[in-house]
C-alpha cells in the first residue's frame, strides 16, 4: 500500500494543523453530514435566535471503549447524553456543539460511519450541530476518538422538575428495560458471544420527556440514570430529600438477556449505565396517567411504575425481592464498568 493510499484512509496528523488537510477532512467527512444554517457559516461562534424564556446549558465528554458497540457508537452516545441531559431538566433542546478529538491512524471509514451516526441522532432528536473544533494527536494518544458535546436548551413556562419537590406518596417510573448500554459496551469490549445479540438503550429522551410533560401530569423529578445506574440515581434521590424510596423488584422492567448477561459478569443491573432510559417521579395520582403517556411514545413502550417515595426513617432505599425480601440499594462504590460513556 502506498503512503498516498494510507493518507487517503486514515487520520494522519496534518489533518490537525488547520491547513489544506484540515479543509478537506472537514468538507469531504464532516460539514457535508452536519450541514445546516447555523453551522454552514463556519464562523468562529455560531448567532442563535433565542425566544424570551429560562435557557439550559449542559456539557460532556465521552470516551467509551470500544468506540463503535452493539446498538451504537461513540457519535450517538455524545448526541443522545447531551439531549437527554437538556431533556431531564425539563428542557427542549435548540443546539449543540461538537468536538472531536482525533487519533492519528482512525480509519476515515470509521470516522464517516460515526459521524453518519451523529447526522442521523441530531436529526432524531430535532437538533442542529450547532459549531464544533476538530483536533488530531499523535497515534496512541487519543483513544481511537474522544468527543465533546455542549447543549442548550429552552426550559418552557410552569416546567420545574426538581428533587426539591418530591413527596411522600409520590410514584417513581422507568420507561424500559434497564443495564442494556453498559452490558452492551461490556460484551462488545469482553468478546463475549451471546446468541441473542444485547444492544445498547442509546436514544434521544427529549420526545419522551416532552410527551410526559404535555400530559397534564405533575412530574416533579426526572434524571437519566447513566454512570451509576438505578441505584445511583435512588440513592441521591433519598439523600437529597431526607425521605426513602421502595422499589419492587418484579416490576423493574430487566430483559431475560440483560439478566443472564448481569449474570455471566457477576454485576448488579441496578448499578450498569443506561443510556437512553429515564427516571421519572411524578404525584401519586398522576401515576397511571404518567404511565399511559410514556407508553404512548415508541421509547416507553415498557415502562413500568416501579416504586414510591415514604417517609421511612433513616432515608434510605430498599428493594423488595421477587421473593419477597427487602434489601438496600446502595450506589456503587466505583465505577463497576469503566470507560462506557
């Protein structure tokens, strides 16, 4: 293979230096699948039109390995996180940024698939890349590619999830099967063959959430449960309102493959990533409300009222086993699964 072929298949350090090989990179992988009027200008911000109203800023980075998984790659995690980050706090997102960090040697094949992935979660979740920066480092330095995403959103009028509001009594809901991105990731990063293939939850979550807040319902709180799992997000639900939180295991939607798969890696399902679940904890009488609506939308086709808040003392949360038990949940101590969003 001649050095002219390797140069035209893989990234190679010259694509960074902001010269003719940053230009063609950029028009011939990049601007021709992201191209809309507020990133078309290439200037050094892009100018938003903003409604009067409360805006949400949100930022993250990501460096899962591998790169590409079952379900998803690396490009549809940074849109779909950063989404679903506006998403929880009750806001619409309006816009993203996008930078890259690219490893010299990533096959551009590689790099056009995700970034084929990115256009297409963008144009899922309703969002236009917005700006962005591209660099490249030396090869064993980067991780293949990291990314960096900020979003901004619009928070409409009477819209104030928040865990301050949660209540005694109130009801605690999952839209779908939960652990599916980390054993996903795992498996893909294990080598492990399964005869039903387990992929990644990766999805944008604004559609759902706005459905849920069109409802009429009270939702008084949402967060999407990704490093940490369930329990992560159980655990801060107890400690920052001082009230504790029952859920049952029967009705926490798991699949049979997520289960076996817990199994196989010895890991506990409430504690794996999710990336394209939520949680939601809305009044006790809007319970079968909010559950009708998530239902509703192609993303909370399974979901499931889980559990409730009480005024059990000391806070904590516990679990009510199949076999009818209690044990108490816990966040985990580390990350049980590193290197998955």
């Amino acid at each position: 293979m001649t050095g002219k072929q390797v140069t035209d298949e893989r990234i190679i350090l010259a694509h960074g230096g902001g010269g003719e090989s940053t230009r063609q990179l950029l028009s011939g992988h990049v601007l021709p699948k992201l191209a809309n009027e507020l990133l078309n200008p290439l200037t050094d911000s892009a100018v938003l039109d903003v409604p009067a109203g409360r805006i949400c800023l949100t930022t993250d980075a990501y460096t899962v390995q591998p790169i590409v998984f079952p379900g998803g790659d690396i490009g549809r995690l940074a849109v779909c996180g950063t989404v679903n980050d506006l998403a929880v706090m009750g806001a619409r997102p309006i816009a993203l940024s996008l930078a890259m960090v690219l490893e010299e040697g990533l096959d551009l094949r590689t790099l056009d698939a995700i970034m084929d992935s990115i256009a297409s979660a963008a144009k899922e979740a309703s969002v236009p890349i917005a700006t962005g920066d591209t660099k490249v480092v030396e090869h064993a330095r980067g991780d293949g590619l990291t990314i960096t995403t900020s979003g901004l959103g619009l928070i409409g009028d009477g819209v104030s999830p928040a865990m301050g509001r949660v209540g005694e009594g109130d009801a605690i809901l999952v839209n779908g099967g939960i652990a599916e991105h980390g054993l996903a990731v795992m498996s893909a990063r294990e080598g492990l063959g399964m005869e039903t293939q387990l992929l990644s939850d990766v999805a944008p979550l604004a559609g759902l959430v706005a459905v849920l807040l069109e409802s009429g319902c009270d939702v008084k709180f949402l967060r999407d449960p990704t490093r940490g799992g369930l329990a992560g997000v159980l655990a801060d639900l107890a400690e920052g309102t001082s009230m504790s939180i029952e859920v049952r295991e029967a009705d926490i939607p798991l699949t049979p493959i997520a289960r076996h798969m817990a199994e196989l890696l010895g890991l506990d399902p409430l504690t794996v990533a999710n990336e394209g679940k939520l949680l939601a904890v809305v009044a006790a009488d809007d319970a079968d409300k909010a559950l009708a609506a998530m239902r509703d939308h192609p993303l909370g086709r399974s979901a499931a009222v889980i559990g409730s808040v009480t005024d059990a003392s000391p806070p904590l949360v516990e679990l009510v086993t199949r076999a009818g038990g209690r044990r108490i949940v816990q966040r985990p101590y580390g990350e049980e699964l590193p290197r998955i969003c």
